[in-house]
C-alpha cells in the first residue's frame, strides 16, 4: 500500500478523483483514470460504493450503509471496503480527503 492509502481508516472522508470519468454500463461501473489512461471495471458492490463517492462520506457512513443494504456482518464490509478503497486511492481514482 502507499503511504496514502495506508492513512485509509473508518473515519477517514473520500471522495472521487477529478482525473476519475466514469460511465454506468448495465450493473458495473466503468471507471477511466484520465491521468494513466487505465480502465477499471467496477462489480455491482463496488459500484454501489462509488455512488457514494461523488460527495465526500466517510468510510465508516459508506460501511454503515453496505451493511444495512447487504443485510451484511459489519465487520466484514468495514474490511472490504477498506481493502477496496485503499486500491481506489493507489490507482488514483479516489481522494482520501
């Protein structure tokens, strides 16, 4: 992980990338990185996670969320989640604000 996404914790605030275009395509979320050039598909969970991303939340309100949608253990989607966005943040696609 880089130092950034290190930082990566529950009350942490994230937020989209400017250099981040994204475009829904039937249930994922195609998301291009106009700074690399590089395409990254989103699955539905992870697209459900980006929805939120366009206003800053912290990562503990998008877990609370998940797990209230998914009807999911807690703990299991603060983990995910944190896995997920700090590979957001290394690629650029996310700002931990």
């Amino acid at each position: 992980m880089t130092k950034e996404s290190s930082s990566l914790d529950l009350t942490s605030k994230v937020r989209t990338s400017p250099d981040a275009f994204f475009s829904q395509v039937s249930n994922e979320i195609v998301v291009l990185n106009l700074e690399t050039g590089c395409y990254h598909s989103l699955d539905p969970i992870g697209a459900a996670i980006w929805s939120t991303l366009a206003t800053s939340h912290s990562v503990e309100e998008i877990c609370a969320g998940l797990s209230k949608d998914y009807k999911a253990a807690p703990e299991t989607v603060q983990a995910d989640t944190l896995e997920f966005l700090g590979k957001l943040v290394e690629r650029g696609l996310v700002i931990v604000d």
